[in-house]
C-alpha cells in the first residue's frame, strides 16, 4: 500500500498519524519507515512526512488515552499535541530542503529519516520552550479547571484514621 503513494508529504504525515497511534510509539514507525526508504519501498519525502505524522499521532495518542481524566493531566496532552502539530505545520514546508540539501551528506536514507525524526524533536523542544507559559494559558483557557464547591475540600491523601484527631 505504502509503496503506492504518490511522493505527497502531507498524505505521508495523515497516515504516518494513523501508524503512531496504532503502533502506541512514534519511534517504532520511524524505525519501520527507515527501513522501508532505505529499501526504496517509499520515497525519502514520504518516508520523513510518515515520520512526522509519527511525531503527531503519538500526541493525538496521548490526548486519546486521558480524554476521561482529570481536567489537569488533559490540559498536559493537549499542550503536547499543540506543539507537535505546530512543529509538523513550521517543519513541512522544509522537508524539500532536507531531501535536497541534508539527506546527500548522509551514509543512507536510514541515516536520514532517523536524524530527521530526532531533529524535528530537538527543533520543537529547543524552538518552543520559550512558549510553554502562552501554550498553557491558552489550554487552561480551552480546558478550564472547573470550580470545587464550598466547602467540599478535604484532603484526599491522609489515612482515614488521621483525620480523627
């Protein structure tokens, strides 16, 4: 199936999505996908476009597998997948480049989707730090912690027997 695809980086990533979620790990659809360009089952754009649909569908994963979960461990995930579907829109546009310019000083196309995924992950760390107060003001804003009624708190981590005395 993958062989067929025309050389289309976005459909690369749409399934590449697909194959994250179902393999529960992004890496181990970059190890396949390097395996597959390096035996030239798929073109080296679709194979780094596959990787970055890895990258998206692990945090499309997370916000899956924590949808019935308290308000704050969502807002994380969804933070998450924030920055990995900003960082999959800044780095598409690039992957020509990185095909043109960076994949020919490389051993092997294995060598280059490999470094391509770790490269997209330390360009969205490094690149996006700097905007992890803004991204959790907006996801406090989409996913807002609801109110506790008055007078309802009590602590949820003590012994029963310590709160008789």
């Amino acid at each position: 199936v993958l062989a067929a695809f025309p050389s289309c980086v976005v459909l690369g990533f749409t399934l590449g999505s697909a194959l994250g979620i179902g393999a529960d790990s992004s890496l181990a659809v970059v190890r396949l996908v390097a395996a597959m360009a390096s035996s030239n089952v798929v073109p080296l754009d679709v194979a780094l476009g596959l990787v970055l649909g890895a990258n998206l569908g692990s945090g499309l994963l997370a916000v899956l597998t924590t949808a019935r979960s308290a308000v704050s461990v969502r807002q994380v995930t969804v933070g998450n997948l924030l920055f990995k579907a900003l960082g999959v829109a800044l780095v598409t546009p690039f992957v020509g480049l990185w095909v043109r310019y960076a994949q020919p000083q490389l051993p092997n196309q294995t060598h280059g989707v490999v470094l391509f995924h770790l490269a997209f992950n330390i360009v969205i760390s490094v690149g996006f730090i700097g905007l992890t107060q803004w991204v959790a003001k907006l996801v406090t804003r989409m996913l807002p912690v609801p109110p506790q009624p008055v007078g309802t708190s009590r602590p949820h981590h003590l012994d029963p027997s310590a709160l008789s005395t």
